[in-house]
C-alpha cells in the first residue's frame, strides 16, 4: 500500500507525562512551530548527525476483524531500530479497512539493554475538506528570516512618501525613492520629486565606499556623505498581526509597528506596515 505525501500537514503531540505540547504546520519545505499554544515560529532542524538504522522484516497477516465498527484486516512487522546509543526491537500493527486505507498503527518499542518500553498509537481519519493556512508567526522571525533573503542578492525597492496637513486629508508633497543593491555592496538610488517639483531628480551611486551624486542631468560628483543625526525611536506596538490578504496575486501577511520619535522640538507617531 502506498500512502501519498501531502505538501500541507498538520500534527499537535499531547501527553500525559510533565512536558510541553507541541503543535506544527508544514507547508512544502517550510515548518511553523509552537508550544504550549505561544507565538507561532519559523522552524528550522539542526544539523543532527546521528544516525538511526532501521532493519525490517516482512509484514505478516494477523487477523480480520473490526475497528470502531468497520470491517478491518491487521498485520504485523518486526524490525529492530539501531541508534548511535542504543538498540530497539520495534513490533508494529497496521489496520486497513476494506478500501485499503490505513486506519490505525500501533508500535511497540523495547530497548534491549534496559528492557523499557515505549508505546505509540496513530489513528488516521479522513476527511477531504481539511484546510491548513501559514499562521501568523513572530514579527521578530519574519524580520530575521526576511532579512536572510537578502543576503548575497540582488535587489531593489521603491518608497513613496507623502506629506499631508494637519488633518491628514490634503497632500502637502510627495516624492519616490527608488534604489538597487547588489551582493558586493554597490547601490543605486533616485529620488523623484515629481513634474511639477522645482526641485530636480537626485541620483547617488556608491562603490567601494565612494558616493557620486548628481541633481538632474548634471555633472556626477564625487562627495563624502555627511553622518546624520540619529533619533530614538521609541516602540509603542512591535509588530502586531494585522491581516491575510494577497498582493500582487500573492498570499501575504500584514503587520503593523508603531513608534514614537521626538524630533526638532516635535513629537512624532510613526506606524509602518509589512
């Protein structure tokens, strides 16, 4: 009997005995984790090397009979499981009801140096209208694990900003940032004040840590690039999970920080979304 290996799994592991629950999604090759229902966390196995070896041998029919009032035929497999400390006789049931599906297994591990045993039961129940959805993990991984894709890439991004009156209804200004990175450090960056701005396009370019601007169709320019004064941001709400929805034909998640900046003799609010 083949069983199909699905892209989207779900598991939640409960005991009785005094550890944490688990509970975690994949999704293709990417693991969501969390215990003892906390923030969800991007998953990443360790580099474990040991080894376990598993010796089977050929299952056997054991009976016919019935589970949960389904008629079911139950066979049994013994192997012997070797890890890099100990040795293990496995003996594992299988039921499979009439359509051939398999309903239930139960192993039954005993290692033979200290005779203990450990017992493992998995019942199987299908339903074909289980959905699973990415959850919305911590702010803080999706920023690291973001930033880990932008290591030796290439790259660009735009930013819009607008200016707006008191009341946050008529437009003050407006202007677009557009920069370019590549993975030996050299950038590009053009900021586009718009038509009907008396302030020309600004280009910067910055190699081996020389900066060339220029205003317009001007002459480029070699400059030092002053320090600017830096501001502490104060953080009022850091990275709070906002939605679900799809951007540019895309699944994405939204979240929302906010923060507090004093800045010449002014208090500011800042609330940035990802």
């Amino acid at each position: 009997t083949k069983f199909p290996v699905e892209p989207y799994f779900y598991s939640k592991k409960q005991s009785d005995a005094p550890i944490e629950e688990l509970e975690r999604i994949i999704i293709g090759t990417t693991i969501y984790n969390r215990s003892e229902n906390g923030k969800w966390e991007l998953y990443k196995p360790a580099d474990d090397k040991s080894v376990t070896l598993m010796i089977l041998s050929p299952a056997g029919f054991i009976k016919k009979t019935t589970l949960d009032g389904r008629a079911v035929v139950v066979y049994e497999q013994k192997s012997t499981k070797q890890t890099d400390k100990k040795e293990f006789d496995v003996k594992t049931r299988y039921w499979f009801d009439e359509q051939n599906r398999l309903l239930k297994t139960e192993s039954v591990e005993t290692a033979r140096e200290t005779r203990e045993t450990t017992r493992s039961v998995t019942v199987y129940e299908y339903d074909a209208n289980i959905v699973i959805e990415a959850p919305a993990v911590d702010f803080e991984t999706l920023f690291r694990e973001s930033a880990e894709h932008l290591k030796n890439k290439s790259y660009r991004l735009k930013v819009t900003t607008e200016n707006f009156d008191a009341g946050a209804t008529t437009p003050q200004g407006r202007y677009v940032l557009g920069a370019e990175f590549t993975p030996s450090g050299r950038s590009r960056t053009k900021i586009d004040f718009g038509p009907d701005s008396p302030v020309p396009p600004v280009e910067v370019i910055s190699i081996d840590g020389k900066t060339y601007r220029r205003s317009g169709a001007g002459r480029w320019r070699v400059e030092d690039i002053p320090v600017s004064e830096t501001h502490d941001l104060i953080p009022l709400n850091a990275g709070k999970f906002i939605e679900k929805t799809t951007l540019d034909g895309r699944a994405v998640a939204v979240y929302e920080e906010e923060h507090g900046v004093s800045f010449e003799n002014d208090d500011y609010r800042i609330r940035i979304r990802y």
